[in-house]
C-alpha cells in the first residue's frame, strides 16, 4: 500500500474535512499548516468508535 494519495482521494478527504467542518479554507484556498494539522488529527481518531449520545451505560 502507498503512503501516497491520488490527487482523487486527496480532493475526495479534503472535501469530507470541509464538510465536517475539521478544515475551512482561506480566500478560496487551504493553508499547509492546516491540512497538515487535520490530517493529524484525524489520523488520531482512525479506528475508535463512535460515541452515541443516546447510548446507556451498563
């Protein structure tokens, strides 16, 4: 596996990152330091489940 994206999946996770609202670009663009930043971010949270608000405890 590469540790490369295509410049289609790069487009396809900025585009999740927007509309999430994890990355707002600037003047139309995106700053490097911000998309480095969610990136990280987000690779910290891969893996974990989703907490529901509505869940009751044991």
């Amino acid at each position: 596996m590469s540790p490369w994206l295509t410049l289609a999946e790069a487009a396809r996770r900025i585009r999740r990152w927007v509309e999430s609202g994890d990355l707002t670009p600037f003047a139309g663009r995106f700053r490097a330091a911000d998309i480095l930043a969610t990136e990280k971010k987000m690779r910290a949270r891969r893996g974990r489940p989703r907490k529901t608000a509505n869940r009751e405890s044991p």
